[in-house]
C-alpha cells in the first residue's frame, strides 16, 4: 500500500503536471471506487473548474479545484494517478478518467478497486483530516510530540507508529525502517519507551521518509509514480523484505515474523533492543 513517501511523489509531481488544466469532462468507467459522490455528481461539481493545487495528506492524495471542491484519492494497494498525452489510449484498469480541455488525461487506474475517490466540500475536507494524526514532516512533531503519544499506550511500538489516527501517513514499509534504524524492538510496550528512544525514533523516522522521498518511493509491485515509473527506495531498505538476511549493522540473521498485528515485521533480535 502506497506509504507517505510514495503518495507525496504522486502529489508532487501532479501538482507540476496538470496545476491550471481545465476538466473538459469527466470518464467514471468503475463507480464502485467513488465515495461520497456519483459520477453525475462529480460531473456537476467539477467540470469546466481549473486544478489549482495537489497535495498530500498521511497516505491521500488532494486535488483542489478550487473553494469547496476538493477530490480525494486515496490509492491503497493497486490505485494510482497517471497522466497521459493526448493520443495515449486508456487502460481497461481505469476506474476515474478526468478529461483535460488540452486533451490530456488524469486516471485513476486501480487493478483491485480496493482504493477511493471521494469529493468533499471545504467543511467534509477539515473533517477528514481532522481524523487523521499530524505530519510526521511537519516542524511540529518534535521528539515530545512522538513521546507523548507512544507512552500513552501499552500496545506495541510499531502498531502505534501505523496507527493513522496518531501519526499520519507510515505504514509497514518505514515502521519498521525506522525502529530498525533506533535500534528499538518493535514489539516493546509504547509506554516504556524512553525520552532519548523518542528523540531517536523522531529523528529515524524524518530521515527514512525524507530519504524514500527522494528516491521517489518503494516499488515492490504496484507502485508507480504519475509518469508511471518505479520508486527507486527498494534497494535502500534496511530490514523489510530482508527477514532472514545479515542484519546490515550487527551482522545477525534478521528475524521476520507476524506477531504484531499480522503485519510482516523485520528486525534485529541482537541490535535493536
């Protein structure tokens, strides 16, 4: 499922391509992936509106047309966001096309359908993101804000790391990069983790998403970026998809198991303590 890193590649590069295009028209071949709207609805709501800004929130990306007109997609596992040229032809996978008076087009492609489009005005939009946790990008969160919420809880580190209500926008991928990274177990209690182990955390858990930002993401399978390449991150990763190999700091045998909340989670029995 497409991380932070991997949906703020997507917003970014968006908001390059189609910022000030006009929706000519709208295309809804798969309405089951629509939330909160109908294709008529969007039809009504958006066309003939220019795309002012696109950006991200945790693991959504937001398309502004303008005071309250904002859609919503929020990829999941197999959704994504491409641009195509006037002439490309469309994908049979295509679930939302919006037509551009250019005669470009942005799709939302998803093998799965598991992903969705929703569109809210400005009041459902600061709802939405109200039930979402802060940045872990923005100045805000500081080791006091990380530690703050961890020891709050007796759950294990790395499910509250996930948990999108807390902390917007990590998933399993940098959850368990930047515990591995802290040198924490991510099975420990949030609650006994310690003021220098938040610092710690704060700091791995910047650096790991800055640094897949700048390889543009991780693609293992599905992820694309809007121009439908793949993210670069995979062969930086440190312990996901690595369980059973030499621990890149210690040298012992990465340990993979399901234990915490059936996530597939990698570490170092001997480092990360």
């Amino acid at each position: 499922m497409p991380e932070l890193p991997e949906t703020e590649t997507l917003a970014r590069d968006l908001d390059a391509i189609v910022r000030g295009r006009v929706v000519d028209r709208i295309e809804v071949p798969r309405s089951d992936v629509l939330r909160g709207a109908t294709a008529r609805s969007l039809r009504q709501r958006l066309t003939s509106h220019a795309i002012e800004k696109v950006w991200r929130r945790a693991k959504a990306v937001v398309i502004d047309l303008g005071p309250g007109r904002h859609v919503v997609v929020v990829p999941r596992f197999t959704g994504g966001l491409l641009v195509r040229d006037p002439g490309v032809p469309d994908d049979a996978y295509d679930a939302v096309r919006f037509r551009f008076t250019d005669g470009s087009t942005l799709a939302y492609r998803d093998v799965r359908r598991l992903g969705t489009v929703s569109w809210f005005d400005d009041e459902g939009l600061a709802a939405f993101s109200a039930r979402i946790g802060p940045e872990p990008l923005d100045p805000a969160f500081t080791a006091v804000a990380l530690s703050a919420f961890v020891r709050s809880s007796a759950q294990p580190v790395k499910k509250l790391l996930m948990d999108q209500r807390r902390l917007a926008g990590i998933g399993n991928i940098y959850a368990n990069e930047a515990l591995w990274a802290a040198g924490i177990d991510p099975s420990r209690p949030g609650r006994g983790i310690t003021s220098d182990e938040a610092a710690r955390l704060r700091d791995a858990i910047v650096d790991v998403l800055q640094r897949a930002i700048a390889a543009r993401g991780t693609t293992f399978r599905d992820f694309r970026d809007a121009y439908g390449s793949r993210g670069g991150f995979a062969s930086q990763l440190a312990v996901y998809g690595r369980g059973g190999e030499p621990c890149a700091r210690c040298g012992a045998r990465l340990t993979d198991t399901h234990a915490i909340d059936g996530r597939a989670t990698v570490f170092c029995h001997r480092c990360q303590s």
